[in-house]
C-alpha cells in the first residue's frame, strides 16, 4: 500500500475532530487550569499566576496530547493494519514520517489551545506577563515533548506491548517519573548526578514544558535523542518484528 503523507495527515487530523476524541481530550486538560483560576481571582494576595496556570494545563494537556499523537499507531499494530504499511522499506519510512508530522501537528493544536487558554485568563484579570518568548517557550518545548515520548511509545508497540500497557507507562512516565526524580535530586548533594538528572528527557521535558526555557544543554540532547528515536524505530528494529498481534 502506498502512502500519502499530506492525505494521511488530512484525514487523520479531520477525523480527531469529528471523532470527537480532542475535544474531549482539551475538556480534560482544561479542568485543573480553570480551577486554579476560579481561585486566583477569588483569593487576595495570592502568589499563583499565569505560570501556575501553564503548569496547570500542562499536567493532563501533555498527557492527552500524547495520547492522541500515538492514535494512528495505537489502532494500525492493534488491528494489524501496519502490515500493509511495512512490507517495503521506502512504505516504512513514509509511514514514520507521516505519524511525526501528525505528532506534530496534535503537539501544535495543543500548545495553541493552551496559549489560547493563557491569553483569557490573563485578560480575566490573572498576574504575570504573557510575553512572545514565553509564548514561543510553550510552543517548542511542547513539541518536542510529544515527539519524544510518541518516538518512545513507536517503539513500545514494535516491541508487541499492548496499548493499556503502554498507555500505563505513559502515564507513569508523565505524571510520577519526573517527581520521583525530583525528591531523588533533593535528597542528593552530588552536583554531578543531580546535572545528569537534569539532562534526561524524561525530566527535563515534562519539567519545563509549561513555561521554562530549558538549558542549550537540555535541548540538545532532547533533540539528539528525538533523532535517534526517529532513525532506530522504521529502520533497525522493524526488519525483525514478526506482526502477530492478538
């Protein structure tokens, strides 16, 4: 079967819409950042702002991005359908391909509906600045997030891992890794393996994803790591998958 990357990410991106399944997934990211408003602007002298509020969304919103960028991957090795796709190499690279720039784009449309989000509660009257470089900030960092973790669920399902399962370690790797690697940095005084706690994506990432520019460091080996990612995944491990899914 030959594949069309522009008709593939049409159709899929139409059809997160008319599924339903983003808006229900931006619904979800939206509660605790609307809570959190209710309270800033009914509680005097509070020291919670827009950052909070990117924080907020960024809890279950980064979540639910990657969720939705590994949909198309998620049902193709489910239904065994990604046997049609693999069976030459030029298909399977062109079907990766077609998948990251589909993480891209659900990376996109979130980081968008979260400034978005950020844009009106700042206009209801939430403190602190709303500048383009925090903007831009929000932007990049979500979109190597998702790709990061959607190149590392690619890989979960070449190795046969059922989709509860790796929906499991997405969320384990989401919401509970990086503070376990943050009370593992408090509890430490070695300078040297708290730096190398820092440079994980697996920290760094969901960490600073919100609001913070990470350190050239940290993006360079996110990057790096996103790349090799992208090259192992369709060209090395794929010759050797049998697709026998149940």
């Amino acid at each position: 079967m030959k594949l069309n990357k522009l008709n593939f990410l049409k159709e899929n991106i139409r059809d997160l819409y008319s599924s339903g399944v983003i808006y229900l997934g931006l619904i979800i990211s939206f509660i605790p950042p609307i809570l959190v408003t209710f309270f800033i602007l009914k509680t005097q002298g509070t020291s919670l702002g827009i950052k909070h509020i990117s924080n907020f969304y960024a809890m279950l919103g980064m979540l639910m991005a990657v969720i939705h960028a590994n949909r198309i991957i998620s049902r193709d090795f489910s239904h065994n359908t990604i046997s049609l796709f693999y069976n030459q190499q030029k298909n399977r690279m062109i079907y990766v391909l077609s998948n990251f720039l589909y993480a891209i784009s659900v990376s996109i449309i979130y980081a968008l509906n979260g400034i978005l989000l950020l844009v009106i509660v700042s206009k209801l009257g939430v403190p602190g600045a709303l500048g383009l470089d925090f903007i831009a900030v929000i932007v990049v960092n979500t979109i190597l997030l998702v790709l990061f973790y959607f190149l590392l669920s690619y890989i979960f399902y070449l190795y046969k891992l059922k989709s509860g399962l790796v929906f499991g370690i997405l969320v384990a790797l989401l919401l509970f890794v990086p503070n376990i690697l943050n009370t593992i940095m408090m509890n430490t005084s070695n300078d040297l393996f708290i730096k190398a706690i820092e440079l994980l994506p697996f920290y760094s990432l969901p960490v600073f994803v919100a609001s913070n520019t990470m350190s050239i460091s940290q993006y360079l080996v996110a990057t790096t790591t996103i790349i090799l990612l992208y090259f192992f995944s369709p060209q090395e491990k794929a010759r050797s998958i049998h697709f026998s899914f149940i």
